[in-house]
C-alpha cells in the first residue's frame, strides 16, 4: 500500500484585507454634508470647522462647502475643514 507520512504546519499563508484608507476627497473639491473626507487610523489629520471625527478617527463633512487641508500651531497638526 502507499502511504505518505503527514506534511508539517507553516506559520505563513495568512493575509489581512485592505482597509481602503486615506485622503477620500481633497482640498478645492465641493462636499455635502455627511461625505467621507479622510479614512485614517489614529489622527493624522485632525477635524477643524464643519467636519466632524468618527470612533475610528474618520473626518466627515457636517456641511455643504469646499474642503480646505492647513496646517496650524507649534507642533504642525495638519487640520482639514469645510468652507460652508
């Protein structure tokens, strides 16, 4: 009779799904409120005026306008914002 003895285990062969992050809509382009502006992990960019952070740190528009990137204070946080 064949036989095969069993093969060993491997500590490889895993892969995570892409997670879609980063700049979604940039500065000078028009947005309605609710729309998605950046998709990050922690605060690479932090929320300025009409644009509100959700519980995985995503920056959304809170109002129609044109999206603004600055970059403000002593330590150079990079604010996006909403001109409404």
């Amino acid at each position: 009779m064949a036989s095969k003895k069993a093969g060993g285990s491997t500590k490889n062969g895993r892969d995570s799904n892409p997670k879609m992050l980063g700049v979604k809509i940039y500065g000078g382009q028009s947005v309605t409120a609710g729309n998605i502006i950046v998709r990050q992990r922690g605060t690479e960019f932090h929320a300025g005026q009409n644009v509100g952070m959700g519980r995985d740190h995503t920056l959304f528009a809170t109002a129609d306008g044109v999206v603004k990137f600055e970059v403000k204070g002593q330590f150079g946080r990079r604010y996006v914002s909403v001109d409404a």
